[in-house]
C-alpha cells in the first residue's frame, strides 16, 4: 500500500526524482517509513532465526 501510495503522489507530482527539490513531501516521507518497516522486518526476521541473537541485543 506504502509503495502506491508513493507512485501516486509521484505520478500527481509529475516527479520521481527523489534527488530532486521538488520531489513531493508526502513520497519522501512514505518513502523514509517504507525504509523503516523494512529494516524492522529483516531485523525481526533475524532474530526469529537466530534467538541467541535476541539474548545479545538486550
């Protein structure tokens, strides 16, 4: 959902540079959650296979 929800405001824009000063604020910011969420399931992915892992972390 996060990633049409990017196209769209992208496509609204008539922008999809995120380089660029113009890109939309909305695609930015989705984009940087995105990111985040995907980072946070590789790193609760890890540890579901490793939960010695866990044990280190905490």
């Amino acid at each position: 959902m996060l990633e049409a929800d990017i196209q769209e405001e992208e496509r609204k824009a008539g922008n999809a540079d995120t380089g660029s000063a113009t890109y939309p604020m909305l695609a930015r910011t989705l984009r940087t959650r995105l990111d985040n969420l995907r980072a946070s399931i590789a790193l609760l992915e890890r540890r579901r296979e490793n939960p010695s892992e866990l044990a280190r972390a905490a």
